[in-house]
C-alpha cells in the first residue's frame, strides 16, 4: 500500500507482543542443564546472526550449547527450539485491537527482530498480522534492527524516497514526528 497516510511503525516484542515469558529463560537452562545466567548470557550473545536470518536454528542452539560447553545433539536442539518459540508466543489484545483500529487513519507496519523458524510459528498463530500494511520479520526478511535495511523494508515508504511522518512505538513510548510543512 502506497499512499499519502501517515505509517505507524511498531515494534512487536513488548508493544504489540508480550516480552520473552517470565521464566523461560531458566526452563531453558534447565533442559541442557545449564546455570539460568550462563545460559541467558550465552543465549543472547549468541542471538544478533539467528534474528538476522545468518544462521539456522540448529547452528544457533548448537553455539549455544557450545558457549556452555554442554553436549549438543539434535533431541535437546529441538526442545530448546520449541521451548524458545512458546517462550515468545504471546500477545497483548488490546495492542492488536489498537493497532489494526489505526488503519482507518494511517498505513500500519511491524518490524521486528524474530528468527525465521519463530516467525512462521507467530506468522500461523496470529492470523491479524496479514491485516496490517507491512509486515517485516528479520528472519524473513535477512535484516535485523538496528540496520537500516530493517526499517526501509519494514516500510518501504519510511525511506528517504517519500515525503512522510513515521511514528516508532518501542517498548517503552510511542514517538510521533510530525510531518514537515511543504
């Protein structure tokens, strides 16, 4: 959709999803039998190439067990993957509700950094996304915030091509810039 409308740009994870599962990460220490904040440094250091679509799901968890030096093999893989997906499963209604209610006023887009795997898994259970104007994961899309080529490929007329006003929800705020006067 290309138009003259304001685009409200959200993030997904703690704006329009919940954040990571309260106590996920330990349940995910505990199934390679790995120390809760060894295991959470070594599953986030690790993280930035599998958002960005560098690297599979296998050869993250293995790196991660690695970092751990715990033993890697395609049963634990698996469960950490799976456990990993539902960890991030969750969304708040209300966000879904305001965000699909802004697109009478406005183009509505998603950028997030989410692994391919987990995005297919969001992308099956949460039917609303295919209502929104533009939808960009970074495992789909091979790019991962903060890199430029997330936010232009998230909406494409955000770029420095089309005269707009691109609010950006994080987490925390959302932040509107105002169009320019032509």
């Amino acid at each position: 959709m290309s138009t003259d409308r304001r685009i409200v740009l959200f993030d997904l994870f703690g704006v329009i999803a919940c954040h990571q599962r309260p106590g996920a990460l330990e349940q995910m220490a505990t199934l390679c039998g790995a120390p809760a904040d060894t295991f959470a440094d070594a599953y986030w250091a690790s993280r930035p190439p599998y958002d960005a679509a560098q690297q599979t799901a296998a050869a993250y968890w293995t790196t991660v067990l690695r970092r751990l030096a715990r033993p890697v093999d395609t049963d634990t893989i698996e469960e950490l993957r799976l456990a990993d997906i539902d960890s991030w499963s969750r969304v708040d209604k209300r966000m879904v509700t305001y965000a699909q209610g802004l697109r009478d006023r406005a183009e509505v887009a998603l950028l997030s950094n989410i692994p391919s795997d987990h995005a297919d898994a969001f992308l099956a259970a949460q039917p609303w996304l295919r209502n929104l104007d533009h939808v960009a994961l970074s495992g789909k899309i091979k790019a991962a915030k903060p890199d430029p080529a997330a936010f232009h490929t998230a909406s494409p007329p955000c770029g420095p091509h089309r005269p707009t006003s691109c609010s950006s929800t994080t987490a925390k705020r959302t932040c509107t810039q105002p169009r320019p006067s032509a």
